[in-house]
C-alpha cells in the first residue's frame, strides 16, 4: 500500500482515482492491486496495456480508462466534491475509518455527503425487514432512539421498513445516523426516503456510497453495500427479519468480520421473527433490552485515532473529585444532559468510567 495523505493527493492523481473507480470489472482488490503494482492511480492510467494485462486484468477493463465516459464521469465527480459537505474518503488515508478500513474488501473510494467525521464515531447497525409489522417498526424506533441517546451513531441502509425507522429515530432525539446506500448518491435509492436522506444531512449526519455517483439501483449492489454497514459498526442489531431477508446477509457478514450480533426475537408465529430466531440459534444475542447490546460492548474501545499524549476528560476529571448522577455531571459541567449522556457511554466503552446504583465512579487514575 502506498499511503498518501489527503494535503498530498495532486488533482491529477484524484482525477486519475476517480476514472479507475469507474471502469468496469475494476473492484476494491483489482484497484488496490493497480495502486500497489504502478505507484499512483496516476501511473496506472497511463501505463501500457500489456502492464495491465500482465497482471491478470480483463482487456475490458484497460480499453475503457482512455474513454469519454469514463472521463466525463471522473470530471463529474470532481464538480460534485466541490460543492458543500460533499467529500470523497479514500482508503489510504487517515481520515478513513478505521473500522472499516480492517474489513478485506473494504471500499477504496467513499463518497459521502454530510459530515464525515461521524464515521469515526461509535456506530451500532441496526436491519430488518423492508414490510416490517408495526410492532417491529415500532421496537426499531424505540432501541434507535435509546441507542442514539446513549451516545451511538445509528448505521443502517436508508431502505423502507425497519431502516428509515431506525435513522428517523435518531434524529427524532438529537442523535446522529449513517445511511449506506446501493446506489450511487445522485441517483438516490429508494425516491420516497429522499427527504428523510436531506433531513439527515443538514442535521449532521452522514450519507455515503462506495458506487459512481450515477449507479443505478442493481440487485447485487445491495449485498456489497452491507458488508460497508456491518464494517463501519460495532455489531450489527437485526430487529425483524424472515429466513430470506438481506439483513442476514448484513449478520453474516459481521459475524465474518468479527463484529457483535444481535437479534430481537418474536412470535413464533410470525414469519418476520423467524429470521431472528434463525440468527439466535447461530449464535447471536438474544436483546430484548438496550442493556443486553451495553453489555455485548464493554469489552470494546472506540477506535479514535490516538492522542499524542493522554488526555484526562473534563467529565472523568469531576468523577474522580466525587461520584455524580447524569443530571449532577450536566450541572457541573454546564454541559446539555443528553451530551453528557452520550459521552459517558463512550466512557463506559472505554474502561474510563462506571455506573453504580445510578451514580457515575471514575475508573482511571489521575495523572
């Protein structure tokens, strides 16, 4: 890998990404293989034909990157990240996010419109069926808005049913949430969460795609994108869901990737539930609370990019004076309740702190 950071990457070299990105038959590996093979995207473009074919690249692929398509598409894509919260994440980068960047296949390009820094955040997944019941619809936007109000960015497909429930939950109470789409972000999939996706972006989440930005709804860009929603999360929660959902695909695939599981069972008499008993069986976690997912994840950390040096937070810096409740440490702290709600579970997460009969106790020592 030839990293290169983002003050380094000349406009011809993103213009030359943004044209191997849309030629055919090149995926995340042949484009991490062109990278690695020549040097820069760059040298790859223009290297001979015979260079690409000695590596085991289809003609297809190397005859299309001279075309007017191919560059038309680079240039409009160029247009687009000039325009406001609209940025371009490359796997190579430090602003990548690190969760999902450990994946094997993980996208080379993400194009994302919002704020990418929420990438980094602590993000749980949450899936389930496109015709959920009521009940279930009902129980996804009950654990979003709980989960976001505990701090997590909620990751999920911005799909009918189950989905939008869950990202219109978080933003209901403040909280932030990631939509993953199969289809590239002009050409957006599907028309009735259009609103719900401008919604998230001017409230500081995020929308991100690994596709060209004209691609099209295809059946098989949905199951690549979730292997993007189950890297980027912690664990992956499945709310209702029948033996053929595509949400067990998103739990094989976290389970591949060594993420948590969770399934919220049902009637057996429903066939939405069976899904989730199926997944249970497997070995997911049974959650009927936000607790059992809380649990799931204390052997977690967040993976923040390191600080220099350690840092005491201002909030475990009050704990290790006295013990406090929430609404003590928002006092103190002149900070708003549900902020400091959601900074403390990154706490928890993180060894730092720990709540004891409703009061929160510092875990580390001073320095």
């Amino acid at each position: 890998m030839f990293p290169i950071n983002s003050s380094d990457v000349s406009p011809s070299e993103l213009e030359a990404r943004l044209r191997l990105h849309r030629l055919p038959e090149v995926g995340p590996k042949r484009f991490r293989l062109l990278i690695e093979a020549f040097g820069s995207a760059s040298k790859a473009i223009s290297a001979p034909a015979s260079a690409w074919r000695s590596l085991g690249l289809p003609p297809i692929s190397a005859d299309a990157r001279r075309s007017h398509e191919i560059r038309d598409g680079a240039s409009e894509a160029l247009a687009w990240l000039g325009r406001p919260a609209q940025h371009l994440l490359m796997w190579d980068q430090p602003e990548y996010p690190a969760l999902l960047a450990q994946i094997d296949d993980a996208p080379p390009l993400l194009f994302v419109a919002g704020d990418p820094g929420i990438l980094e955040k602590p993000q749980l997944a949450m899936v389930g069926s496109r015709r959920a019941s009521r009940p279930g619809l009902d129980t996804a936007a009950a654990f979003s808005r709980s989960l976001a109000s505990a701090g997590f960015v909620i990751t999920s497909g911005l799909a009918l049913g189950i989905d939008g429930a869950a990202h219109q939950a978080a933003l209901d109470v403040g909280g932030h949430t990631i939509g993953v789409l199969g289809t590239g972000l002009e050409n957006f999939y599907p028309q009735r969460h259009r609103q719900l996706a401008a919604a998230m972006i001017a409230q500081g989440s995020a929308v991100v795609s690994e596709f060209a930005l004209d691609a099209a709804p295809q059946a098989g860009n949905f199951p690549r994108r979730n292997r993007i929603i189950s890297g980027l999360s912690l664990g992956v929660l499945v709310v209702e869901a029948s033996v053929a959902s595509g949400s067990l695909i998103t739990a094989k695939l976290a389970a591949e990737q060594g993420r948590e599981v969770y399934a919220i069972p049902g009637s057996i008499h429903h066939p939405g539930a069976k899904g989730c008993h199926q997944l249970i069986r497997d070995g997911a976690m049974l959650v009927e609370t936000i607790e059992h997912i809380l649990e799931g994840l204390r052997g977690w950390q967040a993976l923040s990019r390191p600080a220099p040096m350690p840092v005491i937070h201002p909030l475990v810096a009050l704990l290790h004076a006295a013990p406090h409740t929430s609404e003590a440490l928002a006092l103190a702290s002149g900070r708003p309740l549900s902020q400091v709600l959601a900074t403390l579970t990154e706490l928890e997460l993180e060894g730092q702190v720990i709540c004891e009969s409703g009061r929160w106790l510092a875990r580390c020592q001073l320095l």
